[in-house]
C-alpha cells in the first residue's frame, strides 16, 4: 500500500456526524475513504452542468468493474454527484475516470482502509471535487483564478480607444428611439405645409365627379358609321355666290359641288335664285315684294 501511495495526494474524509471535507483536489483524484461506507463525490460547475460521466476500474488501464460497482450520477442544480453506494464489494483500489464535454477531465484512485471506520461516522462520506467551467482540469494550476481584461498587463494601455459599455449601450438605446419615432420635422414638411404649398390642389371630390362626366360623355358619342365628318359636310354644303349673269355663274360651277347663286340682272329672269346642284341647275325667279 505504501508503494501505491508514492506521488498521490491522499485526502481523508471528514467523519464528523455533519462535517464535510472540501478539498482542492489537483487533475488527478486521490480519495481514501473506510469500507463499507458509502462515498460521494461531488462535482460543483458554475452553471447547469454538462453530461458527466464516470467509469471504474480495477486499475488504470484494467478490467471495468461490473454495472453494481459503478457510481451513479446523480444531478443537482450545478452539482454533479457521482455515488458508490456498495463500497464493500469494491477493491482496495479502484481507478476511476470522470469524463465531460467529451473527453476524460479527472481521473485517478479511490482508495479504502482496511480498518473499520470511527463509531459515528456519517453515513455516506463525501468529497468535493475542485472544478470550473473556465479552464480544463487536465491543467494543473494551484488556486486558479480566471484571468480578467484588466489583469492582463498593458492592456488598457493597448486599447486607449476602448468601447465604455455603458456609453455603447447609452447610443444604441438612443438610435433605436431616434428610428422608432417619426421623421425629424425640420427635415420635412408637415401636413399643413404640405396644403399651403399645393393650394392650387385638386379637390378629390370635383375630381371624381368630373371624371365620370368625362367618361360618360366619351361613352355616349355617336357611332362614326353614322355621322357625316366635317370633310364630308364641308364637300356636301352648297356655296352661296352673288354674280350678275348666269354666265358669270356657269363659269365659276364645277361638277360634284354645289353652288347656290343670287343673280342680280338674269336675262331670263330679271334677278333669280339659281342652284347648281353639281350636275344640273334649277332657277327660282325673285319676285319684287310690294
């Protein structure tokens, strides 16, 4: 036993009816405890704890023990207990390995003395595994204490531009608000502005109205297949002329047009009202009015 001692650190477990041992263990774990006593091992994390698992051994690189040797993990808050409930039936030394996160993070012996414990002895023995969430306990580093951005030397001298979070989270609460509400007014127009500069605007009611009496006018026009266009009108109308001969009115005729003459000394006639219909004429003698 004394040769398997060399290089351990050998804990004893409090055997106070209430007492509890809390011990800094270094990556390797050493527990002696008395057989026939129950034993836990307590593994405490700074938040809920990973998925922890433990396997014992009969010796390092040895045979598993059976499934009623094994410890049970039991969960608690950010507490991770790992209970060997039958210690009688287990060796003298057993080699244990505590692993999470995936690998293997505390490993070594839990060792028992042969004598018989102390009368009133707890129960269940108890040790308190040394763990944090910030460093790998793999590492050995005696009282470890997490390194802050201050502790680092030379640091605030590197970032003399540094961000205040305050101030940072002070700005980022200002632009929210800025976004949040309604456009700075002495960048735009408010709706009163906006009228007095349109006050020429349409009024939307008169617009409506107008509007359907446009459509409604467009709607209603004669079909083109039966009006006469202006050309066709203008071609068709008679012109009016005043000549003092018939023949001064046979010279200005042309077929197709029309020509409507007042002649004022027809030799016929004396003065008549003769058409031209654009192919034949017709005369209607004007008879002095008394």
């Amino acid at each position: 036993m004394n040769a398997l001692n060399t290089g351990l650190l050998w804990l004893l477990l409090s055997v106070s009816a209430f007492a509890q041992t809390l011990t800094n263990v270094p990556p390797t774990v050493n527990v002696t405890g008395f057989r026939g006593n129950p034993i836990n091992l307590v593994l405490r994390f700074a938040a809920d704890p990973p998925f922890v698992t433990c396997r014992a051994y009969d010796g390092p690189e040895g045979r598993i023990l059976p499934v009623p040797d094994q410890p049970a993990v039991i969960y608690n808050g950010p507490f991770v207990t790992l209970r060997y409930s039958k210690t009688a039936t287990l060796p003298a030394a057993v080699w244990q390995e505590i692993s999470w996160s995936g690998r293997v993070q505390l490993k070594g012996f839990l060792l028992f003395r042969k004598e018989a414990p102390p009368s009133g002895v707890v129960r269940a023995d108890t040790v308190y595994l040394r763990t944090t969430d910030e460093m790998p306990l793999t590492i050995s580093v005696p009282n470890y204490q997490p390194v802050t951005m201050g502790d680092i030397p030379g640091l605030d001298a590197m970032l003399a531009e540094k961000v205040d979070r305050a101030l940072y989270e002070a700005d980022q609460l200002q632009q929210q608000l800025s976004i949040s509400q309604k456009a700075d007014l002495t960048t735009t127009y408010t709706k009163t502005q906006t009228d007095e500069l349109l006050g020429g605007k349409v009024n939307q009611s008169t617009y409506n109205t107008e509007k359907t009496a446009q459509m409604l006018s467009i709607s209603q026009k004669a079909d083109a297949a039966s009006v006469y266009t202006k050309t066709q009108v203008d071609a068709a109308k008679p012109t009016l002329s005043l000549v003092s001969t018939f023949a001064q009115a046979q010279a200005q005729v042309q077929a197709g047009k029309p020509v409507l003459f007042i002649i004022t000394a027809d030799a016929s006639y004396g003065s008549s009202l003769t058409l031209w219909d654009g192919a034949a004429w017709y005369v209607t003698p004007l008879i002095p009015r008394n």
